[in-house]
C-alpha cells in the first residue's frame, strides 16, 4: 500500500508520515529531504542547479533510519540530517527542485525506494509536493496536508529552536518565517515541473487545530478502510 501526504511547507507532512507509517508498521519517506540532499551537495561543490544536474549519478545518497525511526541523510558518505535541516537549505531545495532533471532524477529513486519498502514493509508513507501527482498517482491514500500560515510559521520556528538556532525577537523572526514560508509555497505551486498540487481525489487535511496524534488518527483511519 502506498500513502502519499502532500502539502505546503511545515504543514505537518513528515511528522505525520512518520507517526502513520510507525502506527501501520509501513516504512517512511520523507522526500523533501531528498531535494534538500542534493541542494546541499551541489551547494559543496560550488556548482550552478544546471551544472549539478550533469553530474547527479556521480551523488551518493543514503537514506536509512535512526532508533527512534527518524530518516537520516547520507551524502557521499558524511551525514548530512542536521546539515540540511537550516533555514537555507529549504530555500536552495526549493530553487534546485524547479529543474525538470534534478525531479526526474529523484521521482525515479523515489519511485523504487516506495515499492520496496511497500514490498518489504507492505507500506509505504511518502510525504513531498507531487507524490499524489506525480510519483505514486496510483496510490491507494492520498492526503493533502494543509494549515495556515501563522501555524506553520510557529511550528517551523519551534522545529529550528530545538536545533539551537537562538531568536531573541519571536515576533519578528515569526514574520520573517511566515513571509519565507508562503513565498517558497508559491514558487513550488507555480513551477511547471512536479508543482505542488493537491490531485483530484486527494482527502483535504487541515491540521491548524489538531495535535499530532489526532492527524495521525485521521490518515490512519482513512488507510485501514481502504486495506
Ligand atoms: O519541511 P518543509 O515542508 O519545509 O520542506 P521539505 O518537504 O523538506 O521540501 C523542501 C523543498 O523541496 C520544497 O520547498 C520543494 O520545493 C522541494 N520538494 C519538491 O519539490 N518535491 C518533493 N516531493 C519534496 C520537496
């Protein structure tokens, strides 16, 4: 069974994922970090987008999971979880994954990694902005993860303070966020390759009032009726 959550940015997608595939004992990815990876290593090898999408197979990249079943991100061997977590690297993932090659390159890896561990597993949770779309159209739940822009500013801020980041002014970096946030969601929703986009028969999940556990028991719930 494949679960495809898509969704804007800190909407709530991978959390989610995480949660629904440990409840369902399916395994998870969390593409995103994909994009992330790969804008991170064009990033250290100073090339332009263009340029880095002549040398993709020339990338490792190695995803695996830690003990308390988080994914963690492998590059060329160095792990790169936290690296790719920073503020920036949202925005490079963004500006890197606008690249019809770069999309191609990973929906394929994206595509093989999702039926074996289905096979593996008997599940698979992916969360992104095209996997309903474009990766797995035909996959048996798709949801699309919504919440207002305040919300997803407020828990991406929350996410970034755990990491260390420090931010004396919590209004104004939450503005600064929100801003960066919807910007970024607007560019994903415009580009012509893999836009974010909720497909036609996609359950529609706003998470602005719920905890993480009552979105958890949402999706669950709408995947074991269709097992
Ligand atoms: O965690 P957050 O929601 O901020 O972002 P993410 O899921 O880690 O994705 C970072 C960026 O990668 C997004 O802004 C998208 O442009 C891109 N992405 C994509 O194009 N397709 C996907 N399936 C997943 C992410």
């Amino acid at each position: 069974m494949i679960i495809a959550l898509d969704g804007p940015a800190a909407s709530g997608k991978s959390t989610t994922a995480r949660l629904v595939a440990q409840r369902l004992g399916f395994r998870y990815l969390d593409t995103g970090a994909m994009y992330r990876a790969l804008a991170l290593a064009a990033q250290q090898r100073g090339m332009t987008d263009e340029a880095f999408a002549s040398v993709l197979p020339s990338v490792r990249l190695d995803l695996g999971y830690d003990a308390d079943g988080n994914q963690t991100v492998a590059l060329d061997g160095e792990d790169v979880t936290a690296a790719i977590r920073t503020r920036d690297m949202g925005l490079a993932a963004s500006a890197i994954s606008r690249h019809a090659p770069v999309r191609e390159y990973l929906v394929q890896m994206q595509q093989e990694l999702g039926r074996r561990y289905s096979e593996e597993a008997g599940g698979a949770v992916l969360d992104g902005r095209d996997i309903g779309t474009v990766v797995f159209p035909q996959a048996e739940l798709k949801v699309f993860v919504i919440a207002d822009a305040r919300t997803r500013a407020e828990r991406r801020l929350a996410e970034l303070e755990v990491r260390g980041e420090v931010y004396p002014d919590r209004e104004a970096a939450l503005d600064a966020l929100e801003a960066e946030l919807v910007a970024r969601d607007h560019a994903d929703a415009a580009r012509a390759a893999g836009p974010l986009r909720a497909a036609p028969d996609a359950i529609l999940l706003d998470t602005t009032e719920l905890s993480p556990e009552e979105q958890v028991e949402i999706v669950v719930q709408h995947a074991l009726a269709r097992q």
